[in-house]
C-alpha cells in the first residue's frame, strides 16, 4: 500500500466500551500538495475496511501532510488538504480507462463508512481534495483554507460526488457558480454558504477537531451509527418517509442495554458506561 496515507489510532480517555480511539489519517504527499492518486485511493478504501471492521475505531479524522521544508534557495509550498486528483493520471486516458476507477473510489468508501468522519482542512481543498472533504460528515476548516472545484477548467467536471454533495448542502445556485466558474472559494465564504462547519485559526485546528473527535468518540458507538443513518436518510427521502424511518430508529432504541446506561447515567448524574448494544 506504500505510505500514501499514515495512519494513528489515537486511544481516547473517558471512551465505553473501553478502547475507543480516533483512527486519524494522513494523506501524505506533501511534494503534490497531497493530491489523489490510485494509490491513495487504494489506501483509503483499504483504511476504510480496516476502520469499518474495527469495533475499536469511533471516530475517523481525515488530514493532509504539511508541506515540506523548502530546501536552500526554494519557495515554500503551500498548505493542502488535498489539491485534487494527480492530472498526471488522466492523460491520454479514455472513458473505458477511467470508468472502472471511478466505480470504485475512495469518496463513496468514506461516504459509506457506519462511523462519523470529519474533514480537518488547512490549506487548498480543491477537486477531488473537496469532493474527499464533502464525503465526511463534518468539516473543520483552518481559515487559510481554500475550496474549489476546478474541473470543468480541464474540460471535465466534478466526478467524485462534489456536483450532488455541493447542491444538497448549498443549493443549487452556488454550486453552480461554483462548477462552472472554477474558482476559488475562500474559508470565510465557505462558512457562510455552509460548506464547512466551522473555521479556526489555523494553529488551532488540530486540538479543535480532536476535541470534536474526542467527544465524540465518548458516545455510544452504537447509537452514533444509528444517528448517522438517520441523518443521512433525510437525504435519499421524502420528508413524510424519513420521519417514519427515524420514529422506527428511535422506538427500536428502547431495545438496546445503552438506551438504559444512558437513562440511568442521566437521572443519576453518573457518567454512562456504555457497552456498545
């Protein structure tokens, strides 16, 4: 698999059942402003089985590698969560070369995890970097960050979900200026158009987005994947039919031994020791 991504499983204090950690990966190409290639994608898809297997994994947290340290003489490269996909791959490649590639990525892997993802973003997040970000669950942005999908530039668009994930989260409007300008969204406007969910100084992401990991991860790990799937229904249903499907989440919860850990935790003012069931 090669070190495209590294990976730490980061063990969190205060997590039930006990165990729990943050799986955080790397994109780790630093000399390409981490930009996506076929081997990224191998290993994210294979990180993603791995955390999807793992009962241990709670929260995933996806990063890119800082930049290098320039050498004498050299401009520094600038920060990326991911700068797309690597264009070296795309030339001379026809539609039977690519298809294959694209029915089996690496943003509808992330995108079908059970376990809650978010996006730590410092630096460009653009193409197939964007689309990687948009397939997480929340976003986290530093504020020199930049966002943009400049396919259509190259005489493509967006083939990574970001034309479906962008106008379910920002309307069909923006995300068209988006696309067919190719421009550069700044971390401000982002925020405002509900791209990201928050932006931090950028010396302050990491313990921002740990923090958020964190407390997630002290959840029930259960229950967070129900939450998930019930969130994520309000996006392939009717109105009338989601509500159906999270009042039969929620009823079914009774059920389940952390529904009583919690309601016992509550009225005691204890701290609930989840099993996870």
């Amino acid at each position: 698999m090669g070190d495209e991504i590294l990976v730490e499983d980061v063990i969190v204090d205060g997590s039930s059942p006990v165990g729990g950690s943050i799986s955080v990966w790397t994109l780790n190409r630093p000399e390409k402003l981490n930009a996506l290639n076929l081997k990224s994608h191998q290993a994210i898809k294979a990180q993603c089985m791995r955390a999807e297997a793992d009962d241990d994994v709670r929260c995933i947290v996806i990063r890119g590698a800082p930049p290098p340290e320039p050498g004498e003489g050299k401009r520094q490269k600038p920060h990326a969560f991911a700068a797309g996909a690597d264009i070296s791959e795309f030339a001379g490649k026809n539609s039977d070369d690519v298809r294959p590639f694209f029915e089996d990525n690496a943003w509808e892997a992330v995108w079908n995890l059970s376990k809650p993802t978010i996006a730590m973003v410092d630096g460009f997040a653009l193409g197939g970097g964007v689309e990687l970000a948009l397939a997480c669950d929340i976003r986290v942005a530093s504020e020199r960050s930049t966002f943009g999908q400049p396919e259509i530039n190259l005489g493509l668009i967006p083939g990574g979900g970001g034309t479906q994930r962008l106008c379910r989260l920002i309307g069909y409007g923006r995300t068209m200026e988006i696309v067919l300008s190719g421009g550069m969204v700044p971390a401000q406007d982002a925020w405002k158009m509900g791209i990201v969910n928050r932006i931090v100084a950028h010396g302050d992401l990491e313990s921002a987005v740990m923090g958020l990991a964190e407390e997630i991860a002290r959840k029930s790990p259960y229950t967070t994947k129900v939450a998930k799937r019930a969130v994520r229904a309000a996006l392939d249903l009717p109105f009338s039919e989601g509500v159906l499907m999270e009042r039969s989440e929620f009823v079914a919860l009774f059920d389940t031994q952390d529904k009583e850990i919690g309601v016992r935790a509550f009225l005691e003012r204890s701290n609930a020791d989840w099993v996870g069931r």
